[in-house]
C-alpha cells in the first residue's frame, strides 16, 4: 500500500485540531480516519540543526514503510518525534507497531 505526503499547513492544522492522540516514550502521533493513507512528520527545531532534523524525517519515513502493511484502515497521520540522545528505524518501529496494536489501527 502507498501512502501519500501531506504537504499543506491546513492539512497539518485540521489534523491538530481533530485528529486523536497516542503517545510513546519517544514518539507521539496525532491521527484521524480517511479516505485514503496520508503520512505528515513535524520535527521541530529543538532537535538540532537541520542535518539532524533531516535524517530524523528519514528514519521515520523508512519506519512507517515498514509498518504500514499492518494497519488496517486508512488514515491521516502525523508523526512527531521526542528529543532523545539516539534516534534509530528499530526504535522507531517498534513504536509505531506498539500504536497500531494499542489503537487498534
């Protein structure tokens, strides 16, 4: 399944303001229902300089590849990682795949 980007600041703002919560010790995600699969990341600026931020997005795109034959509907998600010492795609889907189960998404 592909999930497509979501780009849009009003994208991002409804999702905010509507969407349910689930947290992690070093990941949350805000999520809602959708027609189809679309996945946000919003890394902010308290986790370094922007080489830093980059590879951060990177990890959790490769882990939401990775975990996203396991869910079963369609969602809108936005991904926001915690300030942690070591980001890692291992840490990272193993947290995602904790949501999906405890959410049952």
């Amino acid at each position: 399944m592909q999930y497509n980007r979501l780009k849009k600041q009003a994208d991002f703002q409804k999702l905010f303001h509507k969407g349910k919560r689930a947290h992690t010790a070093s990941l949350s995600i805000v999520y809602r229902s959708s027609e189809k699969m679309t996945m946000g990341i919003s890394v902010g600026k308290k986790h370094g300089k922007s080489v830093q931020r980059n590879r951060i997005k990177r990890l959790l795109r490769e882990a939401f590849r990775a975990v996203q034959g396991d869910m079963q509907g369609t969602y809108a998600i936005v991904l926001i990682p915690k300030v942690c010492e070591e980001y890692s795609v291992k840490n990272f889907e193993k947290q995602l795949r904790w949501i999906i189960q405890k959410e049952k998404l």
